[in-house]
C-alpha cells in the first residue's frame, strides 16, 4: 500500500473517532448542566476543554447555546466536530480509490448533512438531535467501513488510527476526571456524585457495559479500572492497545516487513502496563503520572508509525 | 415501437414541444419540418406519457446520487462549496448504428495516421523532407518536444488515450474540431452518467438496445498493460495524478480503482539508477506503467519545469532507458496544436493513401499572410483560437464578440500569427434539454473515447457535452456547459 495512502486512511479515522468523542462530550457535559449540582458551569465547561485537550482556545463566556454551536459548527476551530468531520473528508477525498463506494457516500453525507441548512435549523430547536443525527452518522460510516472494505493494510491503518486516537482521548479525559473523583467521594449523599461518575462512563458509551460487569453500584477505583483495564469493552484503554498491537502485526503479516524494535517494544511496554498491573497498584502509585506515561507513549506510537510507514528516508528502503 | 396511425402520434407528442425553436441548425431529435425522427420517437413517447412531477422526481434523485457520490468538479477561487456537481442533463442523445459505423471507422483512421505521424516526426521527419507539413510549423509549435527525438517508444504507440471533439453540421455529417491527445478527461462522466441514467429511465434504456460502454475501464487497463516494458509480465501499473486539486481529480480516482490499480502523486515517486519507484508500507515498490494525468510540463522537474513540484525527478531518463512506459508519451501536444490540425487530412492520405472518412472543420492558418488578411477582414464572422489552449479560453466567437474584443484579438494575431488559427462560426447541431420543466434544444457536441494499445478501440458512445446556457456555443466544463449520455444504439 502507498505510504501516502496509509497516512490518509489513518488520520481519516483519527479525525473521525475524535468528532465522535467530542459529541459525546459535549452531549453527556450539556446533560449534566441540566442539574443543579454545586459544580457550575464554567467549571465544566473548561472540564470539557481540558478533557478535549484544548485548554485555551474557547473560554467561557455565559452562552451555552453559542459556545455549543462553536464547538459543533466552527469549521476554522481545530476543537470543532464539523473541523474533524472536514478533516476526515478530505483525507477520504485523496483515497478515493481505496475506500468502497458506501464509505465514501457515507462520509460525504455527513459531511453535507454537517454544512446544510437543515442542521442549523435543527440545532436551534433541538442541539441534542443534532448530536444524535451526527453520531449516527459516524456510526454508519464505520459500520460499512467494517462491512465493505477488504480487511487487508488499509483497514488495519483505519484501526491503528482508531484506537491510537482513543487511548489517547481516554487517558485525557482520565487525567482531567482523576483528581476531581476521589476528592468528593466521601461526605456526599445527594446523588450528584452518582450523576458525575455516570457522567464520566457515558463519555466513553460505558454506562450500560459497567453495570453489566460491575452493577450499578459506582465507585472511583472501580470505574477507573474499567476504563483502563477491561479487555473486552471497545472504549478500555487496554482493549484498544490490544487493537493496536494487532493491527500493527497484521501489517507486517500482509507486507513482511519486520517492524523495527523501537515500535514493537514501544507497544509492548504499553501493553505491559495495562496487562501486568492491578488498580490497587494504579492507585497506590500516582495515578496521574500514569495517565501520562499512557499518552506518552501513544505518542510515541504515533511518531514511530510515521516514521517507518510513511516517511522513511531513501536510503534506509534502499537498503533493504 | 407504435403502430397507430402517424397524425396521432405526431399530436401526441405535439404538447411536448411548445414553443421550441426549429431553425438552420440541425436538431438532434426533429426534422426540419418538426416531426419527430425515427430513432427518438420512442424517448418522445415517454416524456409525454410521465407526469411532470414524475419527471422532476427522477431529476432530483439523479441530482442527489451524483452528489452522495461525489461526482463533482472543483471550482477554483472559493473556499467554501469549491465542489459543484458536474452539470448534466436527463434526455439522452441517441445515435443510430450507422452514424456509429461511420464514426468509429473515421476515428481509427484518423487515430492510426496521427500516430504514424507523431513517430514519423520523432524519428526520421519524412513528411517534412516531403514538404507535405511546413517544418516551421512543427519547431515552432511550443508543444513539440526535443527530448523524445530518436526515442524508442513501447509498440509505437504515442497516443494510447485520445479523445476527439465531434461536431454534427447541418447537413448532419459529422466533422472532427479537435483531438485531444494529451490528457483527454471527462470519461468518468461519461460511464456514471450511463449508471444514473440506467437507474432513471430503466425501461427505456432496455427498449432502445444501447450498446453498452461499461467495460472501458478494463479496455483502458489492457492497453496500458499491452505497453509495459519488455520483460516485465506482471507490471505495476499505476496513475499519476497531479493531486486533490486538480479539477478532474474525482475522475482520476474513478479510473484507479475501477481498474484496481494505484493512484500516486508524484510524491510517491522516486527513482534510482533509473528506476522509478512508489513508496510504500512495505518498502520501495517498482513502477512499470504510468498512465499520466499530468501535463509534460510538470512531470519531470529535471526535464520540464523545474519549479513544479507534480512530477518526479529523474522520470524522463527512466523512461528513455526503457524502464518505464509513460503514456501518453510526452510531446504528443504537437499533434493536437490547432494550426498542425489543419494538416491532418494530408497525414491521412500521406501515410495511410486513403481518404479521410471524418472531414476537418476549414481552418485558417494566420501564419499564411493571404489567410491572415482574409481573417481579419472578417474577424465579426470567425471564431479565434489560440493554438495550444484547451477548455474554451484563449477564443474569440466573432458574432458574439464587442469590437473592443476584436481589436484586442487582432493585435495579438499581428504579434504572434503563429499562436492562432481561424474557423468559421459552425451552426452545429442541437440537442432537446429539460429546462426547468419544459424542451429547449442547445448545441451540443460529441467527445468519444479512443484507445490504442495493440489495437484501436472505441467504446460506443462518448461524452455529449452540451453548452446549457441559451443560445451559447462554448460545450466546455469550465465555462458552463454540461453533459448528457450518449446511446449508440443496436440497430
């Protein structure tokens, strides 16, 4: 597969999974205003930022409805789900030829539905809807990219590109929630502390798969281990580590070519800390830290895949 | 077909009409006298049996299948909307297998001796040590390129994917415009424009026995494949695209994964000792055949332009070593230059002493000073052309044209009589459209698709461009014309 052409599936798919992680955000944060908590709403709102990883950028200023619109419709803003969904677009436009026809319709639908008219007149009388109608859209978008597309380099790149993009969101949106969850837990009895854990699990479409596994009685270390540990729930960190060590054995399967040490270990290591480690340790050590070591690495990931698939120097290849 | 009496049908289909304007020109669907012609009788029938609503629902769910797929062109100089969809229009043209006959048949000729003639002027430059071209218009011509002089090229073959411009005067003969013979586009909305109209009018389609153009793209494929490289059975063929924002990009990708093959940039490429290479997740992968969508300019920055940046460095050498096939071969721009067009018919009996079955539109070349002075005579009269553009632009319509315009152009004819040639204004031949929700005839014209690997190939049909707005003569994509599929049918 051309190098060019990997690198676009792969940030089509980022650009995706990070539009569908901010509309969940943003919908799950919106709901959680409804409620007359002693959190206010500036303090989530810079919640949602720093969890989105923008901390500057779009500060609050007293509209919800405005500072929502931005946050969906403002293609200049990198934040903006409509920036990710244009993004995600253009990267499909310039491999055309390697995606199916329904992906490509799909995504330019969206794309189209994102910019109409009709989805500004419906934010005005409804924002959740057209939450929902873009998330639906995604979801499709990736239902045939699982259903049409042959399984071979080009999926596994659309894969890497979606789990390293998760893991990497969700060790954020931890990092942020971490400090604020064991703070309040003890004095109180209201409620309001069962509505922010939701909260959080709904960020990653979690509610329902906590409750089956855990029930529905909410704790921090729990819901913590959950979302870094489970290795069987598409949002766990540890399961979308487990994707990107597949994907990238995949690859080398189809291509044989051997990826270099750096890559392999790098995954590893990651795969190391969620696998050999309980929460009880987790927590015992600096939890923060840890969240960190996790982007980190995610990035480093991310370089190492750029530098061997994409751009590797002539010489190198030559070589070979 | 119907068998009633002919007055009935020529009343019932009377309504369809209105007041739609029959003059000189000669009209695709009607006699002179207004009757409808043989062949469109049964497309006649349809329309007047669909209710309007019918017939503005079709058009809509066509509207909206060539936008979900993205069949768009790119309008430059906008940022928001750059994509707009190709314009198109949901009557058919039809043609009768015996125009085809005669097409085809005046297409592969023509072809088969612009091709001799390309090798012939590469190698040994026969025709001009027989006087039959002027030499001066050959060297002079800014498409003609030194580099390939002596250059072997795979099967002989320079011209693999040309696509000709036709015109119907109105005598109903058809004549050849232009030909196209270095980055011809537009086939792509020739074969989507087939799948939308087969979803639109179903029963009509398979009542009339349209010959079907579907398998072009697995023709296109052979012929790259029948000119790979000596020695290389299973070639990596390729399409080189100048990017995401070319205009015909959307056809670009069309085209590589109907064939299945790679669409690469030239950033992909790279060469080495002579080979060229793409860059992929497993490495450098060799390059047999590119079928290039980029202009000779760009292709090469060691060769042609060094300040672009499309092509691949070192391309041209890998190519004259043989290692690569690019097709079309470089420097084919001299053969569709519109003051060489005038020679053609003379290639034709040069090479291959035959007759020319597709006769050429009278050119005038202003480099001749008697023509020069006719021209200007009558520049009210004449249509200008540039001789190396494409696309509508560099042209003056004289009827159509201010006197200032006039003026301007016959300045620049004095500076540079080389760079223009003069036609008459052509009355050719009209087409009914559905606008808004009537029949309006406009001028259309005819573009089919030729390729040439081991043998010549036409696919029946073609790209009928229309100039949709009233009145206008200029079929061009960038200056608001659109397109219609074309059936050829069976009988």
């Amino acid at each position: 597969m051309l190098s060019r052409v990997a690198d676009s599936l792969y940030w089509m798919s980022r650009y995706l999974e990070r539009a569908e992680n901010t509309v969940r955000q943003l919908d799950v944060t919106m709901g959680l205003m409804l409620d007359t908590s002693g959190t206010s709403a500036e303090t989530r709102w810079s919640r949602l930022m720093a969890s989105l990883g923008k901390h500057t950028g779009m500060e609050w200023n007293g509209d919800l409805e405005a500072m929502a619109r931005t946050l969906v419709f403002d293609s200049i803003s990198p934040a903006s789900v409509t920036f990710c969904i244009n993004g995600a677009r253009e990267n499909a436009r310039q491999v055309r030829e390697e995606i199916s026809s329904e992906q490509w319709q799909r995504l330019n639908r969206l794309f189209h539905q994102m910019h109409s008219q009709q989805a500004q007149a419906q934010f005005r009388s409804s924002i959740n809807e057209t939450l929902t109608s873009a998330l639906d859209g995604i979801h499709l978008f990736k239902g045939v990219s699982d259903t049409t597309m042959i399984h071979g380099q080009g999926w596994q790149f659309i894969r890497l590109g979606r789990y390293l993009e998760r893991s990497y969101a969700t060790a954020t949106l931890l990092e942020v929630y971490s400090p604020d969850l064991f703070q309040v837990q003890e004095q109180d009895h209201s409620g309001y502390q069962y509505l922010e854990l939701v909260g959080l699990l709904r960020c990653c479409t979690s509610f329902e798969a906590y409750c089956q596994v855990y029930t529905a009685d909410m704790s921090p270390d729990r819901i913590l281990e959950f979302l870094l540990l489970n290795r069987d729930f598409p949002h766990a960190i540890r399961y979308c580590v487990d994707g990107i060590r597949d994907a990238i054995e995949s690859i080398q399967r189809s291509g044989g070519r051997r990826p270099p040490d750096e890559l392999t270990s790098g995954i590893g290591r990651l795969h190391a800390m969620l696998g050999y480690t309980t929460i009880g340790e987790i927590l015992a050590g600096d939890t923060g830290v840890f969240l960190h070591t996790i982007r980190e690495q995610c990035m480093r990931i991310h370089e190492l895949i750029y530098r061997y698939y994409v751009h590797y120097s002539i010489q190198s290849a030559l070589a070979i | 077909m119907n068998a009633g009496p002919k007055e009935d049908l020529t009343v019932e289909v009377g309504s369809l009409f209105g007041d739609y304007p029959l003059d000189l020109a000669f009209d695709e669907m009607r006699e002179p006298g207004g009757d409808v012609r043989q062949h469109y009788r049964a497309l006649a029938e349809t329309l007047v049996r669909l209710p309007e609503e019918e017939l503005q629902k079709r058009k809509q769910s066509a509207d909206l299948s060539f936008l979900t797929q993205g069949i768009t062109f790119t309008v430059y100089g906008r940022d928001e909307g750059t994509e707009r969809i190709f314009p198109y229009d949901l009557l058919p043209r039809l043609i009768t297998a015996q125009e085809w006959d005669r097409i085809e048949r005046g297409l592969t000729q023509r072809i088969t001796a612009l091709n001799l003639f390309l090798r012939d002027v590469y190698s040994d430059a026969k025709i001009l040590s027989d006087r039959v071209i002027p030499r001066e218009l050959v060297y002079s011509c800014k498409h003609y390129r030194r580099q390939m002089r002596g250059l072997q090229v795979p099967r002989n073959v320079y011209i693999a994917v040309v696509g000709s411009d036709l015109l119907r005067l109105n005598t109903g003969e058809y004549v050849v415009l232009e030909d196209n013979l270095r980055v011809p586009s537009g086939v792509s909305y020739m074969l989507t424009n087939r799948r939308v109209m087969k979803r639109t009018f179903p029963q009509l389609f398979h009542s009339y026995g349209v010959r079907p153009i579907e398998h072009y793209s697995q023709l296109l494929l052979a012929t790259l494949r029948s000119l790979a490289p000596e020695g290389r059975p299973e070639p990596n063929i390729v399409l080189l695209t100048p990017g995401v924002f070319n205009s015909a990009y959307f056809e670009h990708t069309y085209l590589a994964r109907q064939m299945g093959i790679d669409l690469v940039e030239g950033r992909d490429l790279v060469t080495h000792d002579n080979i060229v290479y793409m860059r992929t997740t497993d490495g450098l992968k060799r390059v047999d055949v590119i079928y290039r969508r980029v202009d000779d300019d760009f292709s090469d920055p060691l060769i042609f332009r060094a300040d672009s940046s499309l092509g691949c460095s070192g391309l041209f050498n890998a190519y004259r070593a043989g290692n690569v096939t690019v097709t079309n071969a470089f420097g084919t721009g001299l053969a569709d230059d519109k003051a060489v067009y005038a020679y053609v018919p003379d290639m034709i009996s040069y090479y291959l002493k035959e007759d020319p079955i597709l006769p050429n539109v009278k050119t005038f070349l202003l480099s001749e000073d008697k023509q020069r002075q006719h021209v200007l005579a009558n520049l009210d009269k004449l249509v200008v052309k540039a001789v190396g553009e494409s696309g509508g632009y560099g042209m003056l319509i004289g009827p159509q044209s201010t006197a200032r315009q006039r003026e301007e152009f016959a300045r620049q004819i004095e500076a540079n009589p080389r760079n223009y040639i003069a036609q008459p204004t052509l009355d050719f031949s009209r087409a009914p459209c559905l606008i808004g929700n009537h029949l309006e005839p406009r001028h259309v014209d005819l573009r089919p698709y030729i390729l040439f690997g081991e043998k010549v190939n036409i696919v029946p049909g073609g790209l009928t461009r229309v100039a949709l707005e009233k009145g206008s003569l200029v079929v061009n994509s960038s200056q608001g014309g659109g397109s219609k599929d074309t059936w050829v049918l069976e009988q």
